[in-house]
C-alpha cells in the first residue's frame, strides 16, 4: 500500500468517526424529552443574576428590564451588572435601576475577570445564573430554573439558547448552527445519559461551586470549555433543559462572524492542549463526560469537517471515482446529521436560500486556522445591537 493510500484511510478515519459520532447525536436529539419545568411546590431559591456588560451600551438595558420583569419572589433574586468600559451615561441609566452596579477596568478585559470580581463581593446566594448583555429572558424564566434545580439535582443548568434575530442571512445562519449543537451537544447528549455542553451564558451553577471554580480559571477566551472541563474533572454534571428559553442576539455581519469563530477555535485548541495531562487519569476512572468532552476538542468544526470532506469528494470524483465513493459517503452522512439536528421551524425557503453563503462563511473559517497563533491570549470581543 502506498503512503498516499494510508494517508487517504488515516485522514478518512478521521472524518468518518466525527460524522458517525454527529450522526449518533443528530439522531439521539430526536427522542421525547423528560419535562423538569413540570410545576412542583418548591421553595424560591436565593438566585444571584450575572451580567458581565464589556462595551454592552446598546443592548445592556433590554437585558437588565427583562430580568426585572420576573414572576418571582423579588426578595430571593438580584440583578448585578458588571459594567467593563462603558459610557457613563448608561451607568448612570443602570444605577436609577434596582440592581446591583459594579464598575471594573481591566487592562485586558475578560468575561472570567468581571465575574470573578463580582462573585467576590457576592454571598448568601444558592444559585448564579450568567448572561450575556444582548440577552432576554422571559417572566417565567427564573421560577422554571428554580424548578428545573429542584427536580434536576444537577449542580449545574444549561438552557436553551434562542435567537432574539433573524434578520438577515448572515443572523439566520448562525441561528441555525446554534440550533444544531442545541441538537447534537446538548439535547441528544442529555438523552444518552451524558452532559449537555455549556455555551456561555443561560446557564446556571450552584453558588458556592461556581465561585470556587470560577476563581481558579484566568481564561481569555473561551471560558466556558474552561468550566465545562473543570466541572467534568470534578465529576458534576450538567443538565440541558430544552425547554427553559431565553433569546440571544445572532451575528449579522461576516466580519463579527469571522472574529467570534476565531475566538471559539482559538480557544479549543488552547484548552486541548491545556488538559492533555488530566486525560489520562479520567480514562482510568471512565469519566465518560470529561473523555466526551476531549474527544469534541479534538474533532473539527461542523462548518470544515462538510466542507473539506466535500472539497476532497470533489477532487477525487475527477481523477478517481472509485476512490471518490467512501468520500462522498462521508460527506452525506455529515450532511444528514446537520440537517437532522435543525429544528422543523428552521427548514424553510430561507434556510435554502441561505445556504448560498455558506462556501464564504467556511472560506472564512478555514482562513482563520492560519490565524490561530497567539489568537487566546487577547481578549476578542464581538459588538452587540441589532441594525
């Protein structure tokens, strides 16, 4: 066998086990969902509400009204912005507000810095809920969390992350791909026994246990692998509840979409190489979540993995067909999980018409991959307001 040929199975074997692996998911989201919200007489929980804001003025006070609007106990919950870098104007606006303010500058701005900083100052809570500043949250919202940690007995929550906008192809895309690991890492996780995976913000840890692992974590970017990781060395695990909903702005422009995957890719580099050491002693314990948890730091992005197995499928049907065959059964079964895994809302004329920007959004991100070197170690942030 030549050395083409065993480079053409090794690399096929790669792709093949990640499109198996989506497949697996995609299809495992498709199954009924077990109802945590379902009403129990529970007590209001002490519900500490997290906003780190960093250049957040144009969305900020939306967030902050809706999380204000809440059918629960007012005594039992507090809103507390972390205000990083913005106008003194919309300080003054949040402090006439019935929240909790705090004012930070960092020299190099981080999600982890403001919210460390805060937890710092916080206590008597028995849940932290974190969102982000172009979030919104519904009325109901923190009495169905309350609920879901009561008949969860997870210490830690995802929700389900929404898009607040659709307003142009470029937002509706990235609508979609959110739903697609709503999908695939969270709900067909959760419904085959294992974790569902953190995205950020809508989710919520018991208090203490955020506080004594949060303060640990110095991450630049990607925080939230960097907790997902720490919580799943610990063994905590991590419910997704498909219908706890609340909505999140989506990119609009190719510009900030390039920019926040830069980040995300940056980011699971740095943190596969950073938890390397930990791997071996989580194989001998079958930690199941963290072993998961490694394994999707090593795979590609949804976005490369269709394209480069549609790029190689291509270039094969030209000079050998019958090389090109397994190829292209990659790709479909990569392509079936993808479209399994988007809610029936989404499958519309616009997902079709959309899909033409598709080639340039993975021109984009296949580019970055060159870019990555040194990307964690500065703090890349993406503008919020929809236009």
């Amino acid at each position: 066998m030549t050395f083409v040929c065993v480079l053409d199975h090794l690399i096929l074997l790669f792709f093949a086990i990640q499109a198996i692996y989506l497949l697996v998911f995609a299809v495992a989201s498709k199954f009924s969902h077990r109802n945590y919200l379902k009403y129990t007489n529970c007590d209001h929980k002490r519900i500490a509400v997290l906003i780190p804001a960093y250049k957040e003025d144009s969305v900020i006070l939306e967030c902050v009204m809706s999380c204000l609007n809440q059918d629960y106990n007012k005594d039992n919950y507090d809103v507390i912005v972390i205000s990083d870098k913005m106008k003194e104007s919309t300080n003054t606006n949040l402090e006439s507000l019935p929240i909790i303010l705090h004012k930070v500058s960092f020299e190099n701005s981080t999600k982890a810095k403001s919210l460390n900083f805060s937890l710092s100052k916080l206590e008597n809570y028995d849940y932290a809920l974190i969102l982000d500043a172009d979030n919104v949250i519904g009325n109901n919202f923190l009495r169905d969390l309350n609920t879901a940690f009561a008949n969860t007995k997870a210490p830690i929550i995802q929700a389900h992350r929404k898009a607040k906008n659709i307003n142009n192809d470029m937002a509706f895309l990235d609508a979609v791909s959110e739903e697609i690991n709503n999908s695939i890492f969270r709900l067909g996780h959760v419904n085959l026994g294992f974790s569902g995976a953190l995205i950020g913000s809508g989710m919520a840890f018991e208090f203490n246990l955020l506080k004594e692992e949060l303060e640990k974590i110095n991450a630049i970017g990607g925080f939230d692998r960097a907790l997902e990781l720490t919580m799943f060395k610990l063994k905590k695990k991590i419910a997704y509840i498909d219908n706890l909903e609340l909505l999140d702005e989506k990119i609009q422009t190719y510009n900030n979409f390039a920019r926040q995957r830069k980040r995300w890719m940056s980011a699971q580099l740095h943190y596969l190489t950073e938890f390397i050491p930990e791997l071996p002693k989580q194989l001998r314990q079958r930690n199941k979540d963290f072993i998961n948890k490694f394994y999707q730091q090593l795979s590609l992005p949804r976005l490369l993995l269709l394209g480069i197995s549609f790029i190689i499928s291509s270039l094969y049907s030209f000079f050998d067909l019958n090389m090109s065959i397994k190829w292209w059964i990659v790709f479909l079964i990569i392509s079936l999980s993808l479209f399994l895994a988007i809610p029936q809302k989404y499958v519309s004329r616009k997902l079709f018409c959309s899909i033409i920007k598709v080639p340039i959004v993975f021109y984009m991100m296949f580019i970055n991959l060159f870019s990555l070197k040194g990307a964690n170690k500065t703090f890349i942030h993406t503008k919020h307001g929809v236009k």
